[in-house]
C-alpha cells in the first residue's frame, strides 16, 4: 500500500489529494481517490473513473463526467463514467540504488498533466455511449520527471506511458543511479499483446530460470507463454528483484542501467 502526494485542479476545485495505491492485481483497480465525498478509482493515471455508479447525478454536479458503454446493436456493457476536464500533479516515491556508494535511496517521481477538450483533427479510439460515438478528452503532459539526491532528471518523452519516460529518464542516470523497480527487474515483461500506459507488467518471478532463455519475443512465447505470473506496476518492488543484466527479454535490455 502507498500513498502519493497530489494536486488536483478543475473548474470548482484546486486542492491537495492523496491517491491510495494498494499495489494489488491490475484488474483490482488498484488507484483511487477520494474528493469531496466520491471516490474514483482505475488502473493508470489517465483513466479515474466513477467508483460507485449510483452516484452518478451527484458527482455530475461536481465533476465533469464522460459517460459510455451501453447498448448498441454489437453489444451492451455497463455505463461507465470518466473523469476528465482536470490537471493532476503526482508525487510517487520509487527506490533508486546510487552507484558510488551502493545505498538504496528514495527518489520521487513527479508527473504534471491535464485533460483538455478533444482535437478532432486527430484520430482518437473509438468509445460509444448507446448509439452515440463519445470522445475523451485529449491529454498533455507537462512533465514526467525523476528527482534524487536534490537533481531532477526531466523526461524528454512528455507522455503518461511509463515505457517510454522511465526508459529517457534511464539513459539520463545511468553513470551514478538505476530506478530499482518492476521496470528494470530481470524478471518482468510487458505483455506481448499490447500494455497499458501504466502498470500491467508480467511478473515471472516463480519462472526464474526460465526468464534467462528470454532474448527475443519467439523466446518468450517458447518458454513463458501459458505460464502462471502476477500483473505488476512498473513501480512495484518486491524481494525477487533482479537487475536486467543477465537477458535481455523480448522487450531488450532496458537502456541506461548497464555500463
């Protein structure tokens, strides 16, 4: 369990948060949060949504809300009700080992962004409500950044996918630090069929052995596929950890923490 220090901003509010991650399973929705009296809850930063339904005429009061789902002539789902129309800025602590004298520190993760209205000159994935086509609002990112030992490394990848920040951010440390979590665990892979802009990584930590046969994508079908693992954060930490440096996985070596 942590708790992450925010700041979040709409048209009625401009207040300090606190998210609770419980760092269980993804399909728990393991990020939420509480503001005046409704709580939102998902699986990354982009996607609050609606905890209790019910709620919903309260909340539209107070929130600007993205309904959808429904039915329609292929399927019918449950409403859901996105959060959008809001800037967030988030503190999340992560462990980063310092190379000169081989401690374990703290550093923070800082990531700023803020939802705005759709530019419908881009293409957007397509959400429906009922029979009508509905559009989440577009995001920018500010910043996605790492600070330790009083220096703050800025990701020159402004996105919410953690891949492509923590990568940048890894490159940039590389000679005095590594992050030491999830993402740069020997054992851990995103999924080969695709992955959230945050925390759904594969952890084959009880295949260890089989985790070293893994340098290629055909590797990891001939000697993961089927296997049992847990989905993690990139952020996690847990006592298997691993240093990438023994294969590369399919997903390759992650760039900036071998010398």
């Amino acid at each position: 369990m942590q708790y992450w220090k925010a700041h979040y901003r709409d048209t009625l509010h401009d207040t300090a948060i606190e998210i609770i991650n419980t760092e269980e399973d993804y399909n728990t929705e393991p990020l939420s949060f509480t503001l005046d009296s409704i709580t939102f809850c998902g699986t990354s930063l982009n996607d609050f949504h609606l905890k209790d339904k019910t709620q919903c005429e309260e909340a539209g009061k107070k929130f600007s809300l993205l309904k959808w789902g429904g039915h329609n002539s292929k399927f019918t789902s449950p409403y859901l009700y996105d959060l959008q129309g809001y800037e967030l800025e988030i503190e999340i602590p992560i462990n980063v080992f310092r190379k000169k004298d081989g401690q374990l520190i703290v550093g923070v993760l800082f990531l700023s962004f803020k939802f705005t209205k759709p530019d419908m000159s881009k293409p957007h994935s397509i959400r429906m409500c009922d029979d009508t086509r509905v559009y989440r609002d577009d995001v920018i990112v500010r910043e996605f950044s790492l600070s330790v030992d009083g220096i703050r490394y800025k990701s020159a990848e402004k996105t919410l996918w953690f891949e492509a920040a923590l990568g940048d951010i890894c490159r940039q440390i590389r000679s005095d630090y590594y992050i030491k979590c999830c993402f740069t665990c020997q054992y851990s892979d995103y999924s080969p069929y695709g992955s959230d802009d945050y925390g759904l990584m594969l952890c084959f930590c009880r295949h260890k052995d089989d985790c070293l046969k893994v340098n290629s994508k055909d590797d990891f079908f001939s000697f993961l596929e089927g296997k049992d693992c847990d989905g993690r954060q990139e952020t996690y930490l847990c006592e298997h950890y691993c240093l990438r440096n023994k294969a590369s996985g399919y997903r390759g070596f992650v760039d900036g923490i071998i010398n």
